[in-house]
C-alpha cells in the first residue's frame, strides 16, 4: 500500500494527464504572487501599440466567430466597433503618459487545460513559483486564478522561457467555464479540419 503522500502526489499525476489539453490563443496576463498586484509586469517589456491594437481587437473578434452571421448583420456591429476604437484609442495614451509600462493582459500562444496552462514567456520563473493569472476567455470571459509552476525551460526560440503551470487556486465555476470553452474549441478546430479536408 502507497504511503498517504505518494497516493496523494500519484492521483493527482493522473488526474493531470486525464485533462483534454488544447493549443489555443487567449488573452493572458501573469505575475509572481510575490510581485505588486498593480502597474506593469515586473520582467516583461512595455506593451507596444500593436499589442493593444490586438487585445482590444480579440474579444469583438472572437464573438464574431462564434456567432458568425448573426452578428455581422447586427445594427450593433458597428457600435461595437466604434467602441474598440475609441478603447484603443484612450489605451494607447495612457500608456504614452505610462513610460514604464501598464498592466494588460496580452495575446498570447497557449496550451491550455482544465488543470493548468502553459505558454511563453520572456521572464523566467523557476519550478514551484506561484503565479497570479488572469485569463481571459472568448467572448470576455475573466478567470482569476493561482498557478504553480511545474515547466520552465528555455524555449525553442532561445529567447523565451516556456512554461507549464498547474492550477492551485481554481474555483468550481472558472473551471466549468475552462472546460466548456476547451470543448467548444476542440468542436471548431475538428470542423475546421473537416471543412479543410473536403475542399
């Protein structure tokens, strides 16, 4: 019989490897429980006008995609835009009167999992460290959350780290939502190979 911990350390390896994973691309923003919950990332560069041009881009994006032409025949379309424009616009100036840079979530590559995520990153962390993360899920959906990290390594590009992390703090509905949204993505990644394969 497993001694309590090693049960404990073996279920959860296990449970890890039952979640469906997805490669995706969400808006993230990540820092050291230890680092000041305001103002920029400690370790990652100032967030550039393309960058915020992005960000402010993706949700209206991303809920153009999931309801198609319902939406792009909507009176509310434009709108919506002229917010986002207005949006980036206030952005961009708030981050020329902000030198030192502005906490925002950015674009970013990710794997992503009901138990965890990983992605790139130009700050290293080391494994253990905890992580406050913010991500956000198409339309605009925000999960707050506590990582620790379990990967870092240097990535392939010699420049980023990459880094897997694992959920500590992950209430039951942020979750549900996590899991909902990998579904849903894997259902259009499936249909958008079968649509690629038939033409």
């Amino acid at each position: 019989m497993l001694p309590p911990s090693t049960k404990t350390s073996k279920s959860l390896s296990d449970e890890r490897r039952e979640w469906i994973r997805i490669d995706d691309r969400l808006l993230l923003e990540y820092r050291l429980l230890t680092d000041p919950t305001e103002g920029p990332t400690p370790g990652i560069p100032p967030v550039s006008d393309e960058a915020i041009s992005a960000v402010i881009a993706k949700p209206t994006s991303d809920l153009l995609i999931r309801s198609g032409e319902q939406l792009a025949e909507s009176p509310l379309l434009p709108w919506i835009m002229k917010v986002d424009w207005l949006l980036e616009i206030l952005v961009k100036q708030l981050a020329k009167m902000q030198p030192e840079g502005i906490a925002i979530a950015q674009v970013a590559d990710v794997t992503l999992s009901g138990g965890g995520i990983g992605f790139l990153s130009p700050r290293h962390f080391a494994v253990d460290d905890m992580l406050r993360l913010k991500v956000i899920l198409p339309p605009f959906i925000q999960i707050h959350t506590t990582a620790r990290v379990i990967r870092s390594i240097q990535a392939k590009d010699g420049i980023n780290y990459d880094i897997a992390t694992e959920f500590i703090q992950l209430n039951p509905d942020d979750q549900e939502h996590l899991i909902r949204h990998i579904i849903q993505a894997q259902a259009e990644q499936l249909r958008s190979r079968r649509g690629g394969s038939q033409g």
